[in-house]
C-alpha cells in the first residue's frame, strides 16, 4: 500500500476521536443546561411562594 494511505488513515481516525470528543462535550452541556434550567425555575418558583406569603401575611 502507498504511504499516503496510512496517513489519510491515521488522519480519518484522529478527527472520528475529534467528533466523538466533541458530541461528548455537547451531551454534558445539554445535559447541564437542562439543570440549570429546571433549578432556575425551582428557583423562580420558590421566590414567587415567597412573594405571596409575605403579601399574605402584610395584607
């Protein structure tokens, strides 16, 4: 076989790692976009309970 074979080769290989790299970074951070999002609307709820027992209790 031609050198040049073994180089396309080894090169199609690093750049599968790359992608499989890559699709593994993009999975994590859905992944914790998707906490951060369901916190922030724990958040935003608890926050609002907060609001109308005080009202509650001023009124």
């Amino acid at each position: 076989m031609p050198s040049h074979w073994y180089r396309r080769s080894h090169l199609k290989s690093g750049c599968h790692r790359r992608r499989q790299t890559l699709s593994g970074l993009l999975s994590l951070a859905h992944v914790q976009a998707g906490e951060l999002a369901n916190a922030f609307d724990h958040a935003r709820i608890t926050g609002q309970l907060c609001k109308r027992s005080y009202n509650a209790l001023i009124n």
